[in-house]
C-alpha cells in the first residue's frame, strides 16, 4: 500500500517536471545591450574591472591563498553583499555555508576566479543572474553586482 501511495505521489511530479513549459512571453536581455549600465556601474564604483568570456565584469580584490572551488558539490562558506546596479541591496550574508552549485551561474563564475582566503566584486549580465523571471526583490533582466568574500573551501570528495 504505501508504495502505492509513494507512486501516486511520484507521478504528478514527475508529469510536472517533465511537461514543456508554457509560452509566458519571457525573454532574456541580450547581454549587450546591458553592457553599457554594467561599466557605468563599474566605473561609479571605481573598479578596474576585466572581462570574463562569460560577460562577468569583475575585479579581484584578494586572490587567496587556499584551496580553490574544484566543483559544484566543494562546499563554501562565504560573506557577500548583492546589489542592484542602482545600489539597492537585495541580499547579504555572512559566514554562508553552501554547495559552490546553489548559486546562481554569474556567481558560481565568481567563485572560481579566487582561492579561499580571497575577494571579488562582481557584476553579472542577467541572464547569468534571475533572467526574465527575475525574483521577488530582483526586476526582471536586472544585471547584479556582489562583493563576494571566499572564507573557507572544502573540496567534494568526488
């Protein structure tokens, strides 16, 4: 019986997760036409900034000393600040403790560019953030800037 009630269960997920997603209209940014707003806010924030290949504008402040983020399943503990490019910040965190994976992509980029013990700022295109879909205190196709602090890295055993 109850792996009955366990596949009754299973199968409405499973439908859901598999079904194709509705036409809702949304669309991400082309990156270039957020560029210009990502180097305003660059250059108002005094960051020399570089270029990824991915569209990340970063600056590292502190490259680190430890070890580095391998993969998605490393864990990290981290301090960041995450802000909108009109300086609204949306979130903060100190000492976090996640999977380096849990992050959203433009962020997981970031953590790869230092070692533990070292500091970014970052800002990202939105498609590398929350998209078109945005998020409850992030509009949608919002480029983001985080100052990303990497405190502590344990690597995934694999």
């Amino acid at each position: 019986m109850k792996r009955f009630f366990l596949l009754m269960l299973a199968v409405p997920v499973l439908f859901l997760a598999c079904s194709k997603k509705s036409d809702s209209g949304c669309k991400d940014q082309d990156p270039s036409v957020e560029a210009p707003a990502m180097q305003a806010f660059c250059v108002t924030q005094g960051l020399n900034y570089q270029i990824d290949t991915v569209g990340n504008y970063y600056q590292i402040d502190s490259l680190g000393t430890g070890p580095s983020v391998l993969s998605a399943y490393d864990t990290v503990v981290i301090s960041y600040v995450g802000k909108t490019l009109d300086n609204v910040v949306f979130d903060r965190g100190d000492s976090v403790m996640a999977y380096a994976g849990t992050f959203i992509p433009g962020f997981q980029w970031g953590l790869l560019k230092v070692k533990e013990g070292g500091g970014l700022q970052i800002v990202m295109p939105s498609f590398l953030a929350y998209g078109c879909n945005g998020n409850s205190r992030i509009p949608p196709n919002s480029p983001l800037y985080f100052s990303i602090k990497l405190l502590d890295v344990r690597n995934s055993k694999q």
